[in-house]
C-alpha cells in the first residue's frame, strides 16, 4: 500500500499541475500565466504622450526619459506626461523639461497618434500631433 502511494503522489501531482492546460484560460492565473495584457491584439496604431525638443528646422528631437519625467522608464514618462495633461498641468512639466534640458531650447508637451510597428521598423512620422504646451526659446 505505501509502495503505491509513492508511486501515485508524483504521478498525481504532475497531472494536477497539467490540468489547466484541458481548460479555455479566461484570466492570469497560476501555474499557468497567460499575461492576458499581451494575449490580445490592441491594434498598431496608438496615442502616445511624450515630450520633444523642437529643432530649428520644426523636427522633433526626441528625448530620454530621464528629460521628460527623471526616470530611465519609458513608460512611466509616457504615463507622467499624460497625467500632466489630464490635469491641466502640461505648462508646468514642460517648464520642469526646460529646465532640465537647458535654456536657449524649444519643448514641447505633446500627444502623438502612431502606427507603432511602422515608428519602430520603419521610423514612420506620427499621423496626427496634438500639442498642449510649449516653452522654451523660439526655433
């Protein structure tokens, strides 16, 4: 009896951590993590929150995280600059911007409609720019 209760456990226990495998996963659960944020298709084309310097000649010069928001993180500076915007702060971060970037340069707090696979893979420009603040030296 015992000898076959060794032999079970494992048996059982591995064919308990393969069940979820039999079942449709409708959530991020262990053992088995779907990352269900990265499961479905949210499409190529997004609106992004960012922050440029803007070149003498109009081009957008883009810049670190670390200029935007003081972290390495890009994602919290995109989720900086749009907070900043929805509450009505977006002159205050571009000054905060400015000052980290140094005078005699031109910012702008602005919100970029892209195709992201074409930004990343072919450096496609942005189909529409939103710009809620500026600062900075005139180019």
């Amino acid at each position: 009896m015992r000898t076959t209760v060794r032999r079970l456990l494992p048996v059982v226990a591995a064919l308990l951590v393969l069940v979820p495998l039999l079942r449709a996963p409708r959530n991020d659960t262990y053992p088995l993590s779907t990352y269900p944020m990265f499961a479905t298709d949210r499409g190529a084309v997004h609106a992004i929150a960012t922050a440029v310097e803007v070149a003498k000649d109009g081009s957008a010069i883009r810049l670190s995280p670390s200029l935007i928001a003081g972290t390495d993180e890009v994602v919290l500076a995109s989720v900086t600059v749009a907070r900043a915007v929805r509450r009505g702060e977006a002159d205050a971060l571009c000054a905060e911007i400015l000052a980290r970037v140094g005078a005699g340069r031109r910012i702008e707090v602005r919100s970029e409609t892209i195709d992201a696979v074409a930004h990343v893979v072919e450096g496609a420009d942005p189909y529409a720019v939103t710009v809620h603040a500026r600062c900075g030296a005139v180019p």
